[in-house]
C-alpha cells in the first residue's frame, strides 16, 4: 500500500531538456562554423602583417628582392620538383596567372625549397614557367615564412603586406577572387 | 723553443673552438627541443631527421653565433609559425589563459553551491509514508536528485582529486552549468506546484 503511493509517474523534466539544448546547440554551432571553414587557408601570424624581406637567387641568374617588388601585388610560392602531383597541379595555373595579370600588377615568384638544383630546372623547363623563380638551399626564406610543406602560397600586397597565405595547390578560381579586391585598391 | 710556444698555442686554440662548438651544440640542442617539427607527429625540432628541421636547426645555429638568445630565437619561431611550435606553450598562450580563467567560475561555483544547501537545511526529512501532495511539498524543498544534491564541486574533487579540477576547465563549466541548473530546480518546481494548485 505505502509502496504503491510512493510510485510517481515520471515525466522528462523541463531541465532536461534545457541541458541537453546547451550541449547540442553550441557543438551544432562549432561545427557548423568549422566545416564552412577552408582547412588549407592556414592561419599564420605572418598573414596582416609585413612580409620578411628576402634575396632570391634567380635560377635566370641574378637576385631578386623583395624590396623591388613594392607597388605590386606578389604570388609567392614555395614548391619542389618531387612533390606530385600538389605542385604539378599548380604549375600551369601559376603560369597562367603570371601570363594574364604581369601587364595588371602581379609578378608570381617561385621559391624553390628542399631540392636539388638539376631536378627543379627539369620542372621549370618542363611545364614552361617563365615567370622568376630561385631556390633557397638552406631553407631560410621558408622559414622566415612560417612554411609547414610544398605547396604553399602567399599574396604580399603593394605595400608589402602578406595578405594572404595558402596550404596546397592554388586554382585560378581560389587566387582570382582574392586578388581582384588588391588589384582594385592600386 | 718558438716550435713548442707555437703548438701549445694551436692546442689552446683547438680547445677554445672545440669547447665553443660544443656549447653551440648544447644551445641548439636546448632550442631545438623546445620546438615542434612543422612536418612530424609529436616529434621535436631536436628529434627530427626531416629535411625542415635540419634546416631549423641550422638557423639556430646561425642565430647563437650571431649572438642571438635564446629568448630571442624562440620569439623569432613563434612570431612566423605562432604558438602552436612550441611543445609547450608559454604562460602567455590562449591555452594557459583559458585554463587559468577556468579558476574564477570554479570559485564562484563553490560559493554559489553552498546557497542552495542553506535553502534546503530546513527541509523536513523525507517521509516514503506520507501522501503524493505530501511528497510534492516534500521535494519541493529538496534537491530531485542525489547528483544535484552533493556539490558538484565536491563531487569532481572525491573523483579525480583536488590538482586534477585545476588543469580541467571543462569540469568546472559542467560545474557552473550544474550549478545553473540546481538553483534553477527549486524555481521550476515552484513554478509546476503553482500551476497544478491552480487546477
């Protein structure tokens, strides 16, 4: 008798439901948020402030400095021969921007890193680029840059900004939309 | 007599470099390890046989000779790869703020956890002979639950230990939330007792 009036009927507690609602709703939030995010647009402390200056050895011959790039916007890309297919990917793609924007501002510089002389000629020659590209054998530009790995790009702005910095093979569809806002504030 | 003045010269002058380089080393060995290899899983700058880290290490090098500090290189790693190239972080980093700003709503949970026990002091001993309305009122004035009831607090404490609460942050935010929710109870108890009094 007294056990029978002890039982009471249950029902989810409103706070149940509040508690689970502040544990779905924010993990819906963050991952909502991260996966509209771009995994390879690295966040990188360099990215706002002014990029470190560099001397390039030109495999052309001659250096290149960053110093007389200022006044225009630089795609700077470090790449090696070895890494396949990232930097074959993207070779033709820096080419073509080099081709269509050199006459509007842009000069896409390529430093080649953690390779060999020879085989990174072979690369040049084999995908035809003609836009300056150098090596940095000790690996101090890159460093300087905060790179991880090949391939990996930075837009430096007119002032000598980086504005921009990217893990993987850029397309024309991911670099076009970026440099047309610097382009326009020229 | 000039020949042996000159050899022991070229030995004091072996010694001297070889015991600078030897330095050098250690100086390198000391940064390097405080550093994560960009292009390894868990492995320090120190450790590393990847081509990066050779290079990092060069720099290093490069760097004490110049006469650079410690400091100074490590300051230099962290402003172009950030925080994340330490192995550990600095007492600065985001990481170590949050963790220590975890201290505040722990404390204030504690204090708030100790309201709601001089609320429920009072409260009659629980009767399972007395009526339904009876026991109603009953845990009206007591905590639902035997979680709720304990401080959350002490009950983190009496399960992991008391240093173990001070590096989980997440432990005091289940805390506040608990505490949010057991100061809440007795108000929407109330509220729901009103409302079937009502009928």
């Amino acid at each position: 008798m007294a056990d029978s009036q002890t039982v009471t009927p249950r029902r989810p507690m409103p706070w149940v439901w509040i508690g689970m609602a502040a544990v779905v709703i924010p993990l819906l939030l963050v991952l909502a948020f991260g996966l509209r995010r771009d995994p390879r647009a690295l966040p990188s402390p360099l990215v706002g402030r002014m990029a470190p200056a560099f001397g390039l050895q030109l495999f052309s011959g001659g250096r290149l400095t960053l110093g007389e790039l200022r006044g225009r916007l630089v795609v700077l890309n470090f790449w090696a021969s070895w890494c396949v297919p990232a930097c074959t990917d993207e070779a033709p793609v820096l080419q073509a921007i080099w081709e269509q924007y050199r006459t509007k501002g842009v000069t896409v510089v390529g430093v080649n890193i953690q390779d060999h002389e020879a085989p990174a000629r072979t690369f040049i020659q084999r995908f035809g680029l003609t836009f300056p590209a150098g090596m940095d054998p000790r690996g101090v530009i890159a460093i300087d840059y905060g790179v991880y790995g090949v391939p990996e790009t930075y837009l430096i702005d007119q002032s000598g900004r980086a504005v921009y910095k990217y893990a993987g093979a850029v397309s024309v569809d991911l670099l076009t939309p970026v440099m047309a806002p610097l382009l326009e504030t020229r | 007599m000039i020949r042996q003045h000159l050899l022991v010269a070229a030995w004091v002058l072996a010694v001297t470099l070889t015991t600078s380089a030897q330095e050098v080393d250690l100086g390198v060995r000391v940064i390097a390890s405080k550093l994560r290899c960009p292009v390894c899983q868990n492995e320090s700058v120190a450790d590393s046989q990847s081509e990066l880290s050779a290079q990092m290490r060069t720099l290093i090098r490069d760097k004490l000779a110049a006469g650079e500090t410690e400091d100074q290189i490590v300051r230099y790693f962290v402003s172009r790869y950030g925080e994340w190239i330490l192995l550990t972080p600095s007492p600065r980093s985001a990481v170590v703020r949050v963790a220590g700003a975890g201290r505040r709503p722990s404390r204030w949970c504690r204090t708030r956890n100790r309201l709601p026990a001089a609320l429920y002091s009072a409260a009659p001993p629980f009767d399972p002979l007395a009526g339904h309305q009876e026991q109603r009122r009953v845990r009206l004035r007591r905590p639902s639950s035997a979680l709720l009831n304990q401080s959350f607090d002490q009950l983190i404490h009496g399960v992991w230990g008391k240093q173990t609460i001070g590096v989980l942050p997440i432990c005091r935010g289940c805390c506040r939330i608990a505490t949010a929710f057991k100061l809440g109870l007795p108000l929407l108890h109330i509220a729901k007792f009103s409302r079937q009094g009502a009928r």
